[in-house]
C-alpha cells in the first residue's frame, strides 16, 4: 500500500486511486504470503512433533482456511459499516458490494473451502494414526452430504431469495 502509516481517508483514497493495480497486487501478496506462514508454521511443528503426511496436510488446509475464515470477517466488516445510518446506499457503494462478492469472493472461496477440506483430512490423518475415532470423519462426510442438498433445497425450492433492497 503506497504512502503506509497516512491516516486521512481522502488522502489514502488518492494515493490508491493512482496506484491502484500496485495495491491490488499488495493485497494478492498479503494472502500468498499468509498462506506461506502458515505452511512454514505447520512445517515447523511437523519437525517438533512428526506427524503423517495426510495429518500434516491437514493441519495445514486447516490453517488455510482459518485465514479465509478471518478475511471473510473482514468482508463482513466492509458489508457492515457500508450499512451504516451516515453511508448512503447510491451506484458507487452498490458497485462496492458487487465487487466484494463477485471478483472479492474468487479470492476468498478456496481460502473458506481450505477450512472443511482441511478438518476433513485432519480427521482422517488423526484417525490414520490412532489419535482419534473415525467419528469426526463421519460428522464431516454427513455435514457435506447435508448441507449440500441443503443449501440447494433453501435456494432453489423455496426460493429464498431476498433483495436488500424492497
């Protein structure tokens, strides 16, 4: 992000505005980056404790998922204050939020994936070396195997569809 530490929002907005693709490709570094710690953490811990692979990889889709779990607050924090009383809902803000849930999304959605593939390789790698029952394994398999048809069944059948906007 150019000019780091400034703290006024016109400022900020007209130093982003010139350099927006530099803060694009800032922001696609913070991720990399988080997902290279995360890896390295997880390495790390491997050479304490040594673990299976599938229980390392695991741990570490786990790890993933944990930072999509946090950007997504982040979103809901935009989403949130982009609602507030002093904000008015016109075309810019509008185009905001389509931004944040379409090309925004593309960034977040294999972070938020990570998490449920990770707890469901987890479970297997910990079963895998007697850590655990094959119990959780078996929660997650229903989880899916539910919550997909689910999802398809609220959205498509009963149309729950709500406009922000009435």
């Amino acid at each position: 992000m150019p000019d780091p530490g400034t703290t006024d929002a016109r400022h900020i907005l007209e130093i982003v505005k010139v350099s927006r693709n530099f803060v694009w490709y800032s922001a696609i570094t913070q991720i990399v980056s988080s997902v290279c710690y995360i890896i390295a953490l997880f390495s790390l811990a491997d050479l304490i404790t040594s673990q299976k692979k599938t229980t390392l990889s695991g741990f570490v889709l786990f790890g993933i998922g944990v930072l999509g779990m946090c950007s997504d607050a982040f979103f809901h924090l935009l989403a949130y204050y982009m609602t507030d009383d002093s904000v008015f809902i016109q075309e810019n803000v509008i185009i905001i939020m389509n931004f944040m849930q379409t090309k925004g999304v593309t960034i977040l959605v294999p972070l938020l994936l990570s998490f449920f593939i990770g707890s469901l390789i987890l479970s297997i790698g910990l079963k895998l070396q007697n850590v655990i029952s094959k119990i959780p394994m078996v929660i997650f398999l229903i989880a899916i195997f539910a919550g997909i048809p689910g999802a398809v069944i609220i959205n498509k059948i009963f149309l729950y569809k709500r406009s922000m906007f009435p």
